[in-house]
C-alpha cells in the first residue's frame, strides 16, 4: 500500500493525516515538490534558514 503524503500550504509539512498538525483551519494539497527531512532543529541550518521549528519532513515548494 502506498503512503500518500499531503503539505500544508502554510508551514509547508508534509503528514499523511487529513489535517495539519500545526494549523487544523489550513488546507492540504498533493502537488508539492521535493522534501527535506529535520530531525535536530536546534542544529539545523536548513531549518534556521527557512523558520521551521519542529522536526518532521517538509516539502520544498508547495504549490499554492
């Protein structure tokens, strides 16, 4: 069985739920591109860069 994983537009993560953890009101999309995974954000310069503040995958771009 395959995983389909979805982003959310405004944090960008990608979950396999029907909601987004982070923002519940937000919607979900499948048309996102390429993934970065952060396990250690205190040490992450990636999610420094680009303000994520938990850890988990998040798509690159995302399309709105």
């Amino acid at each position: 069985m395959k995983l389909e994983l979805h982003a959310c537009k405004k944090c960008k993560l990608l979950t396999a739920e029907k909601n987004c953890p982070n923002h519940p009101d937000e919607k979900l999309t499948r048309e996102w591109y390429g993934f970065i995974f952060v396990q250690d954000v205190k040490e992450s310069v990636i999610a420094r860069e680009t303000g994520i503040t938990k850890e988990g995958k998040y798509a690159i771009k995302v399309r709105q």
